[in-house]
C-alpha cells in the first residue's frame, strides 16, 4: 500500500527546519561551474536548440556578465557550440526563480535542512524591472547584478554569519499571518528577514552608506524574499529524497518548453510535458499572448504546501495576479483534494489555522483530473525584453499520470531491492 | 436635514494625512504639564476619588518617575490634595492607550494632519508586561520609562527629523493588506514603519549600540505602532471638528470607569456611561473578572474607521482576542450598519478591497440598538499590576442615546449660530 510511504513521505517534507546560514559566490558552492564554464538553468533538462526566449536571453547575459564573451551575439554561439554547458539546477540542490539561471560569480543564499542535514542554494533576486532572470540584457541589467555581487552579498555574508543562522521556517509562519503566500507576495517575509538580520547588520564594518543601500535594497524590493522561500522549500522538499512506494511529488519545475516533475517513487526520473500559458495581469502595453509559457523554478513553494497553495491566507495578492480573493480561497481549498495532508507548521489564518494543503500525490491528482495551481510571474516570450506581468497557471494533468503508470508498472517490492536511498532518508525504517 | 452635515463631517475625517513630523518631550509641547504639575489621563474628565485602580496606578507611578514623589503612596496623596492636576488626554489634542496618562519628560510622538493642518499627540509605547499605561508600578516599569526617555525618543527624534516626514496613513493602508488593524495588531505597520525610518536612522550620529537596541525594541515589541495608530487617528478624527447638526462621533474614549463620547454636533460636552466588562483571552492564572472595565483612548482607531471596524482584515488577531476569524468577519460587517460610509483608503483586501465602515452615527446606533464593537487590552483592576489579557468588548448604548436627545432638542439653525466652528473647520460653507 503507497499510503504507509506517502506517510513517511509527507512527514520528512513537513518537518525541515531551514535555517539560512551562509551567502556565497556559487562558484565556491559549486566548483563545476567555474571550472569547465558551467551555467545552471530553472527546470527538466534540455538542450539548447529548445531554450525558450527568457531562458536563452538569461544564459547570454550571464555569459556576458562573467566576461567569456563581449557580445550577447557571440555568448549565443558559445552556447551552441557547446563551449558552455547548462545543466538544470535541481541537478545540484539549487532552485532559481524565472530562468533559474546561475553563473559562479553570482552570489548565492546556502540554506541548511537542519532536520536533515541537506544544504539547498538559491541566487540572490535582482529587483524588480528588467532583470536577468527574465531574459533580460542590457547595462541596466549587468548593473543590478554588479550591485548584488559588490554590495549585497558581502554585506548580506557578514551579517548572516553574525547572526549564527536566519530560521527562514520561522519567518514563512509569520508571513502567512501577514498575508503573503511565500510564492508570489513577500511584504511580511522580507521585512521579518531586515528585523531579523538587522541588529547583526549595524555590527558589520561596513560603510553606513552600503548597508543603508542594502536595507533599502530589501524593504523596498517586491521579490526580495522570493529566493530565500524557495531555497527554504527547496531544502524541505529535497529531504523527501527517494522513498519507493512514495507517489508524493518531491519536484516541480519548468524551463519555459518544458514542464517537469520528479516523484519519491521514481527518484531522479523526470516526468514532462509542455509548459502552459499563465493566465494573469500584464502591465500595461502587454498582453497575456506576449507571455512566455509557465517558467522557473519557483513552483517549489507549490511543492512545499506554499504560494498557491496558500493564497487563502494572502487576499491582497488578487490585486497582483488577478482573480478574487474569494477565487484564490476557492483554489486553495480544491488542491486539499490531491494532497497527503495539512501542513503542521504552514497555517492559514482565515480558514481558521488550518494547515496548507501539502504533499501534492500524483495519483490523486491523475484520479480526480485536478492539477496543482501555480502562482507565478510572466516574462516576455522574447528573449532580452523581461518581466510583463503575473498570474496563475495549472501543471499539465499529463506530467502526472505518466509517474502512476511508472509506478504501477513496477512492484514496490521490487522497487525497494532496486533503487538507491537518497542520503536524506538515513534512519528511516523500510 | 442632517445628512448633509454628516457627508462632511465623514469626508473631512477620511481625507486626513497623518504625517510623524517629530518625537519630542511632552512638557515641550504642552507646557502646563511641567508648569503646573499635570497630568494627562484617557477619557473623560474624572475626579480623582472616582479612578479606577489601572489609571490610579499609572498616575502615582508618573508622579515618582517625575520625581515629584518619593513613594507611591506620597504620590496617591499628592493626586488626593489636589498638588498635581489631572486632566483629559482628548482637552489637549493627545490620545494614550490604556490609562492614557503622559507626564512632561515623557517623549510623544507629533503627528499633523495634513489636510487640516492640526496637530495630535501620543506617548512612545513601554513595552509588553509590566509598564505604566497598564497601572503597574516598580523599579521594572521606572526602568522602561528610562529606556525610552533616553535612548528611544533622542534616536527617534533625530531619524524623524532627518526622514523629513513619516506618512503614517500610508504605512496603515499597507498594514490592513498585511493582517493588521490597527489597534491590537500591528505586526505589518511596526516593520513598514521601522524599514521607512531605518535609512535615516543609519544618518544618525548615536553609538550603534543605541541604534540597535532601538530597532531591536521596535521589532520586536507588538504594541510599538499603537501609539503611532492613536495619534494619526486623533489627527484625523480632530479634523472632523464641531459641525453643527452632524450626528457622527468624533471621540470615543474610556477612563476606566466612565465610557465617554463627543459628536460633531454638540461640540466638546462629554455624554458619558458606565464602562464595559471585557471579554476575551488571559493570560495564565487570570480570568475576564480580574479585568478592570474597558480603558483607555485607544477606541480612537474604532472612531476611525480600524480597530474592530477592520478585524474583516486581520484574521491571525483571533488567536490573541479571542473568536474565529469567521466571527470577527461577521462583527466587521456589523458596524456597516451603524457608520456613514466606506473609507476610501483603508480597506480590506479579504473583503474584495471594500474601505471600513467609518464614521459611527449616533443616530444609527440609538435606531439599530448596534453599538460600536472594541479591540482592547485588558489591566487587571487593581492599582499595580498591569496587562493580563486583550479581548473585545462594546460601547454603552447610553452614550449614543443621550446626544441623539440633545441633536434633537436643538434645532441645527440655532445650533449653527451657538456653536463655534473648531478651527479644523475652516473653509467649510455653513
């Protein structure tokens, strides 16, 4: 019977404790991607001559940005001449927002799982505007990056480092009684993360001048938070590791073609299918057609039993992503229907505590034909544009009946004998 | 025709604008304080054999933290003789929670209304536990009062100074989007409030460790904003003025024995009631029956538009005042049916964004039999001890009854030529 592991599943999710203990160049975290010129990307893997717009547009401007080309034209040869590799982010416990895309000079937030002990990165958000990780180019985006690298991150890395540790579980609580969803709206999170920081901040012996940029930098910036969530949830979701048996979803991602989902079951398998359009609010001057299809990775909130799973706790986030709040509860309300169970510690205020619905179980989803709603940004199709508005789209119901079949082909007992424990399920009984 | 008069009197207090223009010992801004030894103390006017125990207690511990006593016993006679003055809050355009008393070296904020060009006052918030404004007294409170008098209100003073002006109707509008509503919950407002000061509290010539002890205190502590909510509620509640004919409440405040009120159309005369019982959560080891009658001047949030009138918008409050967040909803949507209109800046996301109910006609309420609902603290009766609780409680009938008679005796012709416009007033035909 799946439920016995869907159980075990569900509790190794719910009780990470992700605590943000350090912010790094990625390099240093991750030596491939200095070493053999290496970029990381949102989502399933995929090969370059399927890079959508934004992502495409995002690796050029990286490669530009770490100066192994002088123009965003030749960064695009260098890509289809292989002299750069991409490999998904999740291959290496990193998640990123939109493209997802990491170069080693960016620097990085590393989050521990203290439950688990896994350690789960995420680059630092850029601002809001036209910005890399929407496919962006231009100074005004090698700017934006320039500051995180020269200001950001080394004031950000001494007044971590000081604090002994940010409990970002903690933070997210509170946020959902401050009416974010920890996907999409961050104005409690960010503020609770400068209160937090803060005291170990004025030790720093910077020039006021920084760290007042770099305070402004946090309260005022939108998606601040929005990398620290999901290095959060990546690390929560990560401890789920390979649990066969398990039919709980412990990936979901997207590289803006493709849609892909990994299951506790299959292990590293990936499931895809197409990403879909984003029915959302676009800015003025865009349509809902100039969008590219659902992209990121930040449906890992989603995975966690955040962002659109939570938005009954965020009513306010109507006016950002469209709908009603009584739209939003009602959608909150429908994925209870093909999850394990309530969240223990993610509760909604409005629904009277209530956990969120958490540990999306694909046989439910392909059972009832309801598919997880996401909360997500939209980036313009073309690459070097960005950001064009935001809304909800759904995961397509293939990427999950495909895994049940995988499932169901294989015994469990088989599948026990034959695949490999992820180190996150050490002391778990089998 | 009284509608009239009341669709002004609701559009001079809903286009208040708040702005925090300095902190500054109170005996600087009213001198009668330190000139003739007053007090000031919530409510209507009282003599000092009829105070309940809290505002008792508040008084004699200013009276030793001014030094004007010994003992808080020489205090109590000092008050009982007649050697210090006591007098409303609300006579001197000040508004203090709880026992509302404010002594000359106590530091108050000063908040102008914008578009009335009036002034309101309010002192800088102790702390949680054991504090003054709950009637406790000792070393511990001495202490608090100390922190604030030397290390928060200089700090404050400067940064504000510097900002060149906080707009606090700003900070409250994004803090009902963050579950707020601004009288028992503030978890959004201080940190909007604290990341808008900050970068001007980086300018600040003080020692770091000052500035960090007071970011700590202001993020840290629940109750920093309420002060800040009491005086631009004051502000903007003052611009209703005296308007001859209206029927809306411009001031609702209690002392702790008498629940007292003052309408638009009968100027400054207090109609005055019994105080209230409170019901609502504990703390450990004390019931609603140790709970001293309903006090302070903090149902100037309610007078409003926010308070109870915005529960609606904060469900998380249920678990510190008691109730669901279905009940708090139902109340919120009560006190439509007693107000003039929808406020046309605070409003509440989970309600499709509709503005509060503001504007309390006395009229209505003598008519429905609905009296306005309060979000309060609870003190424990006796002098001494301070806060043991919060809950929510209702404004006497009595009170709204009384003025109704008075409006009605009155013709509004001879009301308009007896009655003198309060300055606030200026500029509004007759």
């Amino acid at each position: 019977m799946p439920e016995r592991e869907n159980e075990r599943c569900f509790r190794e999710l719910c009780s990470g404790k992700p605590i943000l203990y350090g912010v790094r160049p990625a390099g240093e975290v991750l030596a491939i991607l200095s070493e053999s010129r290496t970029l990381l990307h949102a989502g399933p893997p995929i090969t370059v001559d399927r890079l959508c717009g934004p992502v495409r547009g995002a690796l050029e401007c990286a490669i530009v940005y770490e100066k192994w080309a002088k123009s965003y034209e030749a960064a695009g040869q260098m890509l289809e001449r292989g002299e750069v590799r991409i490999e998904p982010t999740h291959h290496h416990h990193f998640v990123g927002p939109v493209a997802g895309v990491v170069s080693p000079s960016m620097w990085v937030f590393c989050v521990k799982n203290e439950n688990d002990e896994n350690w789960a990165y995420s680059p630092l958000n850029e601002g809001m505007g036209r910005a890399l990780r929407f496919g962006a180019q231009g100074e005004d985006v090698l700017k934006k990056l320039g500051f995180l690298g020269q200001v950001v991150g080394p004031v950000l890395a001494e007044a971590v480092q000081r604090s002994g540790g940010i409990n970002l579980k903690r933070i997210m609580q509170k946020a959902l009684e401050m009416g974010d969803e920890c996907h999409n709206r961050h104005e409690g999170a960010r503020l609770l993360f400068l209160a937090e920081l803060l005291p170990h901040s004025l030790n720093v012996p910077h020039p006021s001048t920084a760290l007042r940029e770099v305070c402004k930098f946090i309260a005022g910036h939108y998606y601040f938070f929005v990398n620290l969530s999901m290095a959060a949830c990546k690390a929560m979701t990560d401890a789920m590791g390979t649990i066969p048996g398990s039919s709980l979803v412990t990936v979901m991602a997207r590289n803006g073609t493709d849609f892909g989902i990994r299951v506790a079951g299959t292990g590293d398998r990936w499931f895809t299918a197409p990403c879909q359009r984003i029915e959302g609010v676009c800015f003025t001057g865009y349509t809902n057609a100039d969008g590219n299809p659902d992209l990121g990775d930040s449906s890992v909130t989603e995975t966690a039993g955040l962002g659109a799973f939570a938005m009954a706790a965020a009513p306010a986030i109507s006016k950002y992503i469209g709908g009603t709040p009584a739209d939003l509860t009602r959608q909150t309300l429908e994925m209870y229907q093909i999850t394990e169970g309530e969240h223990p510690d993610f509760r909604i205020p409005a629904l009277d505590y209530r956990g969120t619905p958490t540990g999306i179980d694909i046989r439910k989803v392909a059972s009832t034909g309801i598919t997880p709603i996401i909360n997500t940004s939209i980036s313009h199709k073309q690459a070097g544009i960005g950001q064009i508005g935001a809304g909800r789209t759904r995961a397509p119901l293939s990427c999950f009946q495909e895994p049940v079949a995988a499932l169901d082909e294989v015994g469990s007992g088989e599948l026990r004998t034959t695949f490999n424990y992820s180190p996150s399920c050490r002391g778990v009984a089998s």
